[in-house]
C-alpha cells in the first residue's frame, strides 16, 4: 500500500497545473472529544486522505501532506472503528474553504463500535422543495426511524428540488434520527450555472462536504459516487469525470487486499451511465459489489454479469416523496403521491451480512409488503366500476423479476401469479378520481397520467368457473436473494 502511495505522490508532481497549495496536518484519536490536539493524543498512520484526486497517506505521527484542487475539497478516508465528529449526525470528515494563509489543518476522529456488518437505511429522492416537504419527511422518514439500531443512513441524492435552501432544515431532520448521515448529490442538487466542472457543487460542498468520497464501516468499503455530468441549459447525463476516476483507481488499488465487500452509493442508476463498461471495469478485484440509486421515482432491482466474478447486484431505490410530492393530501396533510410505479412512499433497510433488503412503506407497519387490486363493484359511487377487470393483482414492492408470487382463494391451494408489465391499478384509479374533478379545491401538485409500466407487478385471471363467493384472497411473495417473505390479504366477493 505505502509503494502505492509513492507512486500516487509521483503523479501529483506531474498535476501540478491544477495545484493552489499544500496543505498539511495531524490524524489523531480525540480522547477528550474537544476537536484539538492535546500531548498525549494518539496519531493514526496509514489513514488516506485525498484532494478529490490525488491519495496521500498519514505517517507514524499522524502527519499527512497534499496538495490541494482549486473547488475541491480535503477529506480523510474514514478507518474503521473510527468516526468524524458530527454536525447534525453529519460526519466533518473533510475541509472545505481552505485559506491561502493556513495550511494547517488537522482531522480528530472519535473510536466508534462497528460490528463486521451493518444496518444501513437508504432514502431515495426526499426532493424538498418547501417547508412542507421537511414537514412531511419528518413524519414518514424520521419520526418512524428515530431510535432505531441503524448504523449509518444514505439519502441517495435529489435531497432538494433546486432549492438549496432546503439543505439545512433537511439535514436538521434525518440528524434527529440518531445515526451518522452520508449524502450523495443528485442532479438536483448541482449548481446549474457553474463556470467550471469543479463548481458544480458548490452549495452540496458548502454545505455537506465533497460530493464523492469513502468511507470504510465495519469490514465494508464504501463509495459515494458523483454521477452528475453537466452539460448547457440546466441539462446533464449519468458519467464520471476523470478527477474522480483517478481518485476511485487509486482508492480501489489501495484497499483490495484488505476489502471484498464494496457498497456504492450514487443517484443516477449504473444503467443510465453513459460510462457504464468503463464504471463496472473499475471493481475488478471486489468480489461481492452492491449499488444503491435512486433519481427514476420507481424502484427496481438488477444484476450485471462480470466475466469471471458474482454478478453486481443493484438497487434503485425509490423515493421518499413519492412522485415529486403530487397529488391529493391525506388527514395528516401528507401528498398520497405514490411513485410511478405504484409504490407509495418509503424506505429501504439493507443488511451487509448477506445483502438482505427490506422495504418499508412510510406510516404502514412492516408486513405491509404489497397492494393487492381485485375487482369491486360499488352502487353508491360508481366512478371506478369500470376499472375493473377479470384479474386480480398484486403489486409487490420489493419484487423482481424472479420473485415467486403465488395466490390462493382457500388458504391450501396456491397458484403462481404471472409477472404483468403494465400499469399499476392503484394510479389509475387514483388519476380517474383527479380527472372527475374529486380533488379540485386543493392545493395540490396535480398528478400526470401514468404510463409507467412497473417491473413488479403480477395478476390472476379469476377462473370462470369460481363459485360466487366471498373470498379472503392471500398472495404470497418470496425471494431467496433479497430476504423477502412477504403475505398480503384482500377480501373479493364475486357476485
């Protein structure tokens, strides 16, 4: 690792066109939690810290030396057992706004208990735009999180609608969870008018910190990746720039003897990246490789082969509002704003021991799992009896497309569902409603019609020879790869 370094050092003397300064300091273990070096303090060897390019590594005195990139920050590759002091539960692993007249600056990190893997919690778009919207992830996302065992929770960018204004009352929230809080930026998150590639965020910097970085937990290595490119007139497409390319090589080279398991977080999904081939090459040496995205307002699930090594799993994981917050309101005052598949708002739980996923749905309990849609004739309102068709289905939150989803009218006898690529019954009803006029009055956010075909949705033909009957409808979903194990119950009655 240390011949790694050299050569890293050898490269920087090479880059020195991009160079303003160098900057220097100490690595140490705060055993008084005053953010200062005190005599007697540990130093820590052996810790990276980078510039956003460039690694360097920390001596035996805990004394690092790099030179620094105009728009860039400093920041440590956080050790194990070891954690940044938090701001708002937000680790200060790094300095920005670095003065031309200091160059000094230490980095105290706290011990901190991790065990080998972890409870993470992945928040897809929360895309506040207004106060409102803080108000509303503070009862879906926080006041259900807090207290929870949860080792560290990723909001995985689109955490404002272009108003970073939203930032701090945001980050005020998720801190109260409890847990240390790692952001990814998202495309909203950019500065759209920068002058340099380097600026494009500006505000996510100023106010979070670097907008890609690492971090190691338990024995997880763990990559924030910035995947917005931007490009004229507010537009932008899913890539890595080559700064960051070289900061990943180098990180990746450095840490593969000592890591197999590899988490990155990113918004974009690894299918919209124009640099997709190049991006997978990168993790040649990582045997278990988990993505986490969010930015489609749907989520789904796949897997990329890799010649001559397990398949890389990834998640796109929703959004924690939903559809940008659209639609009707319910008694709390809180969008129904389902996303564009018919998944209603919430969050994800992966645990690193074996990569087991669990979706939540904000305000319903755990085992609510899916939405089961069977026909319903109504006489008092009448309005969505022509929604109904021969079919029951269910909408499986956390499905894919090898899930096994089965049904069953009696309790004994189960019968496989097939996988329907279509449009989730829940947002037809729900837009038929908008277009009757049932919400008009309402300040609301106005739903478009949906056209989306979600990827985990399955139906039933009711058999034509079913006695009419009441029926207690269960359907059962399982998942070997992902944990799931899921019943939903939906009472149908055939007349």
């Amino acid at each position: 690792m240390k011949f790694f370094i050299f050569f890293v050092l050898g490269i920087m003397g090479l880059c020195s066109a991009y160079s303003q300064t160098t900057v220097s300091g100490k690595i140490f273990v705060d055993t008084n939690n005053n953010q200062k070096w005190d005599v007697g303090e540990i130093p820590l060897s052996d810790v990276l810290v980078s510039n956003g390019r460039d690694l360097v590594l920390s001596d035996k005195q805990g004394i690092y030396k790099i030179t620094t990139i105009k728009g860039n920050c400093i920041f440590i590759v956080k050790p194990s057992l070891y954690l940044s002091p938090l701001k708002e539960n937000r680790p200060q692993f790094y300095i920005s706004n670095i003065e031309d007249r200091k160059q000094s600056y230490d980095f105290p990190l706290l011990v901190h208990d991790e065990a080998d893997s972890s409870n993470i919690v992945l928040l897809g778009d929360p895309q506040v735009d207004v106060i409102d919207d803080v108000h509303h992830v503070n009862k879906l996302v926080t006041e259900e999180l807090a207290g929870k065992q949860i080792d560290f929770i990723v909001p995985l960018g689109d955490l404002t609608f272009d108003n970073h204004d939203m930032f701090e009352p945001l980050s005020s929230s998720l801190g109260l969870i409890g847990s240390p809080v790692f952001n990814v930026m998202g495309n909203h998150d950019q500065n759209y008018y920068a002058t340099s590639l380097n600026e494009r965020d500006a505000d996510f910097e100023k106010f979070f910190g670097p907008s890609y970085y690492a971090f190691q937990y338990g024995k997880s290595l763990c990559l924030v990746v910035n995947n917005i490119y931007p490009k004229e007139d507010k537009n932008y497409i899913g890539k890595i720039d080559e700064d960051q390319y070289a900061f990943l090589r180098q990180l990746l080279e450095a840490m593969k003897d000592t890591h197999d398991s590899l988490y990155i977080f990113m918004h974009i999904p690894l299918e919209e990246m124009e640099d997709k081939e190049r991006f997978i090459k990168l993790f040649k040496d990582y045997h278990n490789v988990f993505i986490a995205a969010g930015h489609t307002h749907t989520q789904y699930q796949k897997s990329f082969k890799r010649e001559g090594l397990t398949e890389l799993r990834e998640l796109v994981a929703g959004a924690v509002c939903g559809s940008w917050w659209q639609g009707p309101h319910d008694s709390a005052n809180i969008p129904f704003s389902f996303m564009y598949d018919g998944t209603p708002k919430g969050y994800w739980f992966l645990q690193t021991k074996d990569n087991k996923l669990t979706y939540k749905v904000s305000g319903k309990s755990e085992e609510f799992q899916m939405e089961i849609t069977v026909p319903e004739i109504n006489e008092w309102d009448t309005s969505l009896n022509d929604l109904n068709e021969p079919f029951i289905y269910a909408n499986v939150f956390a499905g894919k497309n090898d899930t096994e989803v089965q049904i069953s009218f009696d309790g004994n006898h189960w019968q496989k569902m097939e996988r329907y690529d279509g449009v989730a019954p829940k947002l037809k009803s729900l837009f038929k409603l908008q277009e009757l006029g049932r919400f008009s009055g309402e300040n609301i956010s106005a739903m478009p019609k949906p056209k989306t075909v979600s990827t985990h949705l399955w139906r039933f033909e009711i058999p034509k020879n079913l006695p009419k009957n009441t029926y207690l409808v269960q359907v059962k979903a399982i998942d070997s790869l992902t944990g799931l194990k899921a019943l939903g119950k939906r009472v149908f009655t055939l007349k």
